[in-house]
C-alpha cells in the first residue's frame, strides 16, 4: 500500500532525528576530544626569556579554550635556538595532539639553510599559528659610543648571542655578509635572559637580533629609561611603535641585497611558531588551529598579554604558516644560496 502524507512525514521526521542524533554525537566527540588529556607544550628557550613568557601565556588560556579543556603542561627544551626540539617533536612526539611546541620562526628554515643538526623538513610540520608577526631589533648599551648607525659600518661592536643557530646570532652575522656591518658575534650564552645580564655587566656592547615583542615585556625598563639605542629593525615596514628606526632594507644599498635580506628574515613573520609533528591527526590539528584563531582573539588572553606588556601583533594562522613555508623553499636558487651562506657564516662559528 503507498506511503500516505502522514507516513511520509513520519519517515522524513525519523531520518531528521537520526541525523540531528549523529551531528550532536559528533559535536560531543569533538568537545570530548580531549577530555582527560595532558598537553605537553614543550618551549625551544630556557625559563625567563621571551619565548617562555609567550609559551606560559598562551599554556594558561589553552586550557580552557581547548575542546575538553585538558591540563596543559609547559616544558622547556632549549638548544640550538629551537633546533633540538624541533627534531625531537619531528621524529619522537606523539600524532595524537598531544604534543606541541613553541620557537622562533627561524626553525621553519634551520633545514632550509643547512643548521648543523637540523633534522627535519619544516614542510611537513603540523602548523598551528604564530601569536606575533615578531619584528626584531638590533640594539647597543646605552654607554656604547656610537653616534648614528651609519657607525656600524665603520667600527666593530662586540654583540652577544645565544646559540649559533639562534637568530640572535645569525641575524647580525648575515648582516656582516651582505651589508657590510662590523659586528662582532659572541656566542654560548645559554638564553636571551643570560645574553641581557651579560649586556648590563659590560660583557657585551649589544645585542644583534632580539624580538621587539621580547624586549618590551621582559625588559621594558629598558625602553622607558633609554637604557639601550635601537639601531634597527629586521621587518618590512617599520613596527608603529619603532617609526624613527630605519629598517635593515633601509640599510641596503642596492636591490640586490634587499632580496638577500628579505629572505633571510621572512621567516620572522611567524615570531612566535606552535606547530605540532608531521602527520598530526587532521581532527586535532584542526582543533589545535580552532583553538589558536579563538585564543588571539579571547578577552582573558589578550588582557592577561597586556598586563604582562606580551605583545600580540598580526597573529598567523596555521594554514597562513604552511604556505609561507612552502614558498620559502620555493624561492629563487641564486638567493637561497647567498642567504644560506650569510647564515652558516654565523651558525659554523664556534661558540664563546
């Protein structure tokens, strides 16, 4: 016998339950995902420095952001600027999301450049976001008898780093390479909060590369009392706060080595890098991104970053992160190679 109106009502009320039913069971196993869970962040630098203080902040709001709202447990594993953690999460870390990290953005090209013990292939890294489009500074100690910038080219400063593969130490070095700087590079501090201490006792005349965002919130007193001179900033375009600072492209003398430099401080756009292992599973990388886009735009978060002076300046998204890198390794094979050779010139040094 046909279906009459009523029956087929019936049957079309019964096929919309059961799809509602599935939806919901769905959206509580998403919720669910991590119930119960641990969350190891691990952090590429030691306590007390820059990216400790952004990897802490981002730890405390994650937990109640994440579906499930697991216990988040900050690691420190500093070494080689990010390189040491980056191949323990590549070839160690669980797929499950339940392993991340936070580093520099130079360890989506530490391979690319050819970093001794880099063991990874930044391409295949689960990116999840970056929570500053970091611009880094050059500075000197206020004492230090320079003039104009213009100095740098024609006196030698000594600069203290941390690891030869750490920004701090290939930025400046790289400089040396392209433009001329006459910088002097020591290396072995054991992290930026060590490199500062060794800049107020004398040991050191200035610092090369620091992440503007790291400088305001663990040495802000600097800034405020005129401590050091900011001679100059590895970016695009001049941070709002930095418009009297000339650029490093400022200081090129010729197209030719603009494009050496930009590709040699592209990767400062993703300033403060969380990505998890390669082949992390695709629901949890997905709500790793969801929890990272709701997180640098969560009331508590930023208000907690601004009572810590944490800056959070043009944040990147995951998807953002992996197109970025797969375009830098992408790039022009006459530049790559002038890049990299600027950077192992700092990176094969021996350290202090």
């Amino acid at each position: 016998m046909p279906f009459s109106r009523t029956s087929t009502s019936l049957a079309l009320c019964v096929v919309a339950f059961a799809q509602l039913a599935a939806a919901s069971t769905a959206v509580k196993a998403q919720d669910d995902m991590f119930k119960g869970k641990t969350i190891q962040l691990l952090i590429s630098h030691p306590p007390g420095g820059g990216y400790d203080t952004y990897a802490r902040l981002y730890a405390r709001h994650l937990q109640r952001i994440l579906p499930g709202q697991p216990t988040i447990v900050a690691q420190n594993m500093p070494g080689a600027g990010g390189v040491a953690m980056t191949n323990h999460v590549f070839t160690a870390a669980a797929k499950d999301g339940t392993t991340i990290a936070l580093s520099p953005g130079s360890i989506a090209t530490g391979a690319l450049f050819d970093f001794k013990g880099a063991r990874y292939d930044a391409r295949q890294l689960s990116w999840i976001g970056s929570m500053n489009s970091e611009i880094a500074v050059g500075y000197v100690w206020h004492t230090t008898p320079l003039t104009s910038v213009s100095d740098i080219f024609e006196k030698e400063f000594v600069m203290g780093a941390t690891g030869a593969t750490d920004q701090s130490a290939t930025f400046p070095v790289a400089l040396n390479r392209i433009i001329g700087t006459k910088f002097k590079v020591v290396t072995g501090y054991p992290g930026s909060n060590a490199n500062a201490l060794a800049l107020e006792r004398g040991e050191t005349q200035g610092i090369g590369s620091m992440a503007y965002g790291s400088l305001r919130s663990t040495r802000a007193h600097w800034l405020k009392d005129k401590q050091v001179k900011v001679l100059f900033q590895y970016s695009f375009r001049r941070h709002p706060e930095l418009t009297d600072v000339p650029t490093v492209l400022d200081l090129a003398k010729n197209d030719d080595q603009k494009s050496v430099l930009s590709l040699v401080f592209a990767q400062t756009q993703m300033g403060r890098a969380i990505f998890g292992p390669p082949g992390m599973a695709p629901d949890r990388l997905a709500a790793h991104r969801a929890a990272f886009k709701a997180a640098m735009q969560d009331k508590e978060l930023l208000a907690d970053a601004a009572r810590s002076k944490i800056e959070i300046y043009e944040p990147m998204p995951g998807e953002e992160m992996a197109k970025l890198v797969a375009a830098l390794y992408q790039s022009n094979p006459d530049l790559l190679k002038r890049a990299r050779e600027a950077m192992l010139a700092a990176a094969d040094r021996k350290s202090k």
